[in-house]
C-alpha cells in the first residue's frame, strides 16, 4: 500500500504568535529572543528573515543585517498552549501523529479516522481549521513518505501546500538541488559539492559502496532517498535519549567562583527537568565554549544512576575540575545526562504529547 503522509510546519510560529497579538508588530522585522549583547535569536519573522536573520544568529548579528529589528521577549507558556490546540486538530484525523518539534510533525493518514481518501484534502483541511481556530498559517507537504513530505513542506512556505505524488516522486528528487535534501547540512552539501553532486541525480548515479566509502553508515540513506525511498514509519512513541539544558552568560565567566556558580545553576535547571520528566541517566556530558567560540565536551559514565541533585553536583564538578581551563574565559556551560532510566528502572519512552 502506499502511504499518504503529510508533514505540517507552522511559518515563523513564535513570531507569528506574537504579531498576532501585538497588532503593532504586524509587517515589521521582529526576533523572538535577548537583544542583549550575547543574546541569540529563537526565531524570526518573515520580515526579519529577508536581512538574513535567522534562529540561533546572534542578536548582535541580527542587529547588523537589520538595524531596525524589533526584539521581542518569548512567551513559552503561549507558544505551548498554541502548539497544544494545533496538535489536537492533528488527532482528529489520525492517531499516527509524530511531533519533530513544538511547531512541525508528521502525519500518517494513508487510514484515517474521517475517511477521506485524498491525504491533499485533509491537508488542506487542517491549514484552514489551524488558522480558524488560532489565526496562524502553516505549510503542508504531502507525498509517500517522510523525506519527501518533509521536503515538500519547505518548498512552497509561507502557507504553502505542495504535494509530491508517486509517479513524480523520482523525478523530483533527481532535480532537487543537493542543498535542498532534507538531513544534508551545509558541511555535507559542501562535500558532496567537491566530490561533484550538485542534484539528486549526480547522487543517484552513485553506488551503494561509493556511498559508504565516502559517508560511512549514512551513505546507505542517502543510496535510498536519492531514488525517493524512505521507509521510516510515523512513530508517536519517540525514544528520549537525553536530558539537558546549557546557559550562554551575559559576561564571559574567568574566576573559579564565577564558573563553580553558573555551573551549580544549571545543575538545578537540569536536575529540575529530570525531576519532571521521571528520566535518570548514568552518563553525564559537559559541554564548555569559550569566548573565542572553541568548544568541548567532557563526560563520565557512572556506575549508578544519577537521581538526586548532591550526586549530580559532585560529579559535574569532578568533570570541570579535571579540564585545564588555562586563562580562557567561558562563554556558555551546559550539562547533559544520558543513557536515560526510568524510576522503575525501564528505559526511558516518552510520548511528546507537548507538541
């Protein structure tokens, strides 16, 4: 059978939200984020983004490209209520709904619960019941399988809908510009260009063992999408492999009361988050950048889980106290705990119902 997925983005979903309810900010550039020195961008409008702002720029950056940008404090709270209700449409056509993030996911409809037969129809349906019911326009792609609804998605946005259908699908793929496959970054596109792929037909005349050679274990995915194939269910149970949070600091962190500081509050963040996800792991990462935006990581597996906040706190600081920081200043600390465990002891599954 041929599957029918759709994969919903919302368009510029935090700052949509917030010049929804600022009228004022309707038509301006505006950043989601800290218009601090060391801020960072969460997310930008489409006026914004025609200067080259983008998430995760620097505020200081954004400033550049776009002098008169207007920085506006997040409101998660908001943008999680939204991303509830948007998510409730998805379930009423299909209980095979795979969130990516708080504002995109998958949708499998090949059977759906209204019986509609064409996956284009329900696609188009739920834009329509998304800006009804919140006033926010999304993005719809719609093919045979995750790669290429994914990709059709970002090939139409703003409040696009565009579908790959089966007899298109290798045809398409063969023209699309390497830069444009979804899951090849700009490093890996820069590769490919050197080894001389420039679309997914250069990339479809390569053989399986070319592919391997060059690109390890992810050469066999880029053998199968280059020939539209993707055979990635749209699973709703997503596996949590990590909890972690990190800080970038207003002032870059030099003195040893400074760095034992800032880590001991990410500590807290971090042991905050385990509490409220029920998730324990034994592996703890920290992860160090410094002023000059050189960055590491260092991590160490315990032989029990780590549960309570003194046990954390002990072994981050063995972490950082085994790292020769020499004279560098730091800019940004953030811990990570892996190899996730449950209170009964089970591996950690959670259902990202917080879409």
């Amino acid at each position: 059978m041929v599957r029918k997925i759709i994969h919903i983005d919302m368009d510029a979903f935090y700052a949509s939200i917030e010049q929804r309810d600022h009228p004022e900010l309707k038509g301006k550039a505006i950043a989601v984020g800290k218009g601090s020195e060391r801020g960072v961008v969460a997310a930008a409008s489409y006026e914004a983004r025609r200067y080259g702002v983008h998430s995760a720029l620097s505020s200081k950056i954004a400033k550049k490209r776009c002098p008169h940008l207007i920085f506006i404090t997040g409101r998660m709270e908001v943008y999680k209520q939204e991303s509830a209700r948007i998510m409730d449409i998805f379930l009423d056509y299909t209980d095979l709904v795979e969130p990516l993030s708080i504002d995109e996911a998958f949708l499998d409809v090949t059977e759906n619960k209204m019986g509609m037969r064409s996956a284009t129809l329900i696609a188009r349906e739920i834009k329509e019941r998304i800006y009804e019911l919140t006033g926010l326009t999304a993005s719809a792609g719609v093919s045979i399988n995750k790669f290429l609804a994914k990709t059709a998605s970002d090939y139409d946005k703003p409040d696009g809908l565009y579908v790959i259908k089966p007899a298109d699908a290798e045809k398409f793929v063969e023209q699309l510009p390497i830069k444009k496959f979804h899951g090849v970054g700009q490093v890996t596109a820069q590769k490919m260009h050197r080894l001389g792929i420039q679309t997914g037909a250069d990339l479809k005349r390569q053989s399986l063992p070319w592919l391997t050679r060059h690109f390890g274990k992810v050469g066999l995915h880029y053998y199968n999408i280059s020939r539209a194939m993707d055979q990635r269910p749209v699973n709703p149970e997503r596996i949590r492999k990590s909890v972690g949070t990190e800080r970038t600091f207003e002032k870059d962190l030099q003195e040893n009361f400074e760095i034992i500081t800032g880590l001991y509050h990410i500590e807290k963040e971090l042991m905050r988050r385990m509490n409220r996800s029920g998730s324990y792991g034994r592996t703890l990462t920290l992860k160090i950048k410094f002023s000059d935006f050189q960055q590491i990581t260092r991590s160490k597996t315990l032989p029990v889980v780590i549960d309570q906040f003194d046990l954390l706190h002990r072994h981050a600081k063995e972490i950082l106290y085994q790292i020769d920081l020499g004279s560098r200043k730091i800019r940004l600390l953030g811990l990570t705990v892996s190899h996730l465990e449950t209170n009964e002891g089970q591996e950690a599954v959670q259902l990202e119902l917080d879409f």
